[in-house]
C-alpha cells in the first residue's frame, strides 16, 4: 500500500511493549485518565485534551481520519492493556508523500521509558515501508527542549524556525522548529532505533 492508497480504516501498529490503535470515539474516557497523570493539560507548551476539551480534541482528530488527512492513535502498553497516551500521523499529503508526525503526549509516569522510542519506530516504519513516504517531519515549540531534544536523538535533523507558527490557547505567539526524515535516510535511522531499543 502507497501513501495514494492510504484506508480510512487504519492498522494497529504493534511492538514489543506497545500497542498503537486506531483512536475510537469510545477512547474518550481513557484518554482523559491518562492525561490526568500528570495532570497533562496545565501545560503551556503543547495542548493535551482535559476535562473541557477531550471531546473536541477527539472529534477533531476523527474528523481528520473522515478527510484523509489524519490518522490518530491511542498508545496502549501490551502487558496491562491501559491507554498511556496518543499520537497521529497528520498533514498528510498523498501528492508529495510526505506527512507530519505529531500530537504525541504520554501519561507522566510512562515519560523517561521506552515507550516514546519504540512508537516512532513503529510510526516511521509505517510511514516509510508501508505507506511509501518520502517525507516524514516533526514540529515542536521552540521553548520545549525536552521534544526538541527527543527529536533529535531518533535521528531527525532540524530544518530551521518558523516564526509565529501557530497561537496558543493562552494567546502566546508561538515559534516552532520543524525537523525532518527523508527516504534515503530511513535505512540508516532505522538500524539505530533497533540498537537503541534492544538496550
């Protein structure tokens, strides 16, 4: 299947320790629980669903999978079968094969583990072996070092700023920094994840 044939109704992606699922209308609840670890939705520098907004963010990200130009997932650990977080692929542009990899939060307590790592994995492999990208990009906040930093160390490489890329639900004008994966470099990347997620 090419990024042209891209289904509506989209493959779990499954790992060793993690479960990617198609995001359901029924994931609501449990994507509210998982937010609530950590209390997710008081921060400012990326917007995570909370009890006000869980049933837009989820309406939205469906909305988006309806057009063709999203595909939202719900990450779920395998041995206790909780919803931990969520992620999507989005901006998805079947002409020029490429896509957006975004929205990714985790539940605090799975933050520092493995589980970020190996859901990239899962994403990329998809996006490159599966769906025939050509391109795969990351945008994050410029003040958020800590995603700036995961980023990077999946083998992205930073393309530059985009000035007041987007307003924040406080009404902070936003700077982001978009990083990128292409092709050609997939084979490479892809090796070093696997080294990185056997350690």
């Amino acid at each position: 299947m090419s990024i042209h044939e891209f289904q509506l109704d989209q493959a779990s992606l499954t790992g060793g320790t993690v479960e990617l699922q198609p995001l359901q209308a029924a994931h609501a609840q449990a994507l509210l629980a998982a937010a609530a670890d950590g209390q997710l939705w008081q921060m400012k520098l990326t917007v995570i669903p909370g009890p006000e907004t869980i049933a837009e963010y989820v309406a939205v990200a469906l909305a988006g999978r309806q057009a063709g130009t999203v595909m939202p997932f719900v990450i779920v650990k395998r041995d206790t079968g909780r919803l931990i977080g969520s992620t999507r692929f989005w901006k998805i542009d079947r002409t020029n094969r490429k896509l957006e990899i975004g929205h990714t939060w985790l539940s605090e307590s799975a933050q520092r583990s493995a589980v970020n790592t190996e859901a990239k994995y899962l994403l990329l492999a998809y996006a490159f072996e599966v769906m025939a990208c050509v391109r795969v990009q990351f945008t994050t906040d410029e003040l958020n070092e800590k995603s700036r930093t995961a980023i990077l160390r999946i083998g992205a490489q930073q393309e530059g700023i985009i000035r007041h890329e987007r307003i924040m639900p406080d009404g902070r004008k936003r700077n982001s920094v978009r990083f990128s994966m292409i092709d050609t470099e997939w084979p490479e990347i892809k090796r070093a994840l696997q080294q990185k997620m056997k350690r």
